[in-house]
C-alpha cells in the first residue's frame, strides 16, 4: 500500500528463512530523473522493530531498491516495514 512517495510492506517469513536472502524488490511506477534515490525505513510493528537491524537495501537505483536480510529473520514471523522515499533531480 502506500502514495505519493511512502509506500508499506507487510510479509511473513517460511519457516526456514534464507540468510541474507532478498526479501522483495521494489519498483517505482516512474523513475527518478536523477539517480540517487534516499529511501528510509522505519519499523512499524513490535517484530520489526525487534529486528530492524536485520533488514538493509541494496541495489538501489533511480528506478527501484532490493530490501534483503542481513542474517537469518526468526521463522513465520510477521514484519511490517514502512518507506519514505525521495529523489533527486
């Protein structure tokens, strides 16, 4: 869910988590003219905030970002993270 730059992610881990495993891949419905885009994250449930470490992005671009693990996320465990992004240009 989300608009207008912010958008809201929520998933729940298997029951064997990959480590350091890609957890989704978002893609802007318009890229940004200019390239870098600043993503933030917050938590946005007791789990994520449990664990925020445990979650970075990489590979952004002006066009999306990769949200992976960083380590193994505890098994069939619910996660709500929340983006705020913005770009240059």
């Amino acid at each position: 869910s989300g608009g207008a730059n912010w958008l809201s992610i929520t998933f729940t881990t298997g029951s064997s988590p990959t480590a350091n495993g890609n957890i989704f891949t978002a893609t802007y419905p318009q890229a940004f003219p200019a390239f870098p885009t600043y993503v933030v994250f917050s938590a946005s449930n007791a789990n994520a905030a449990t664990d925020h470490a445990k979650f970075y992005m990489s590979g952004g671009t002006s066009g999306g970002f990769n949200m992976q693990a960083n380590g193994t996320l505890p098994a069939s465990t619910q996660f709500k993270l929340d983006f705020h992004i913005g770009g240059t240009g």
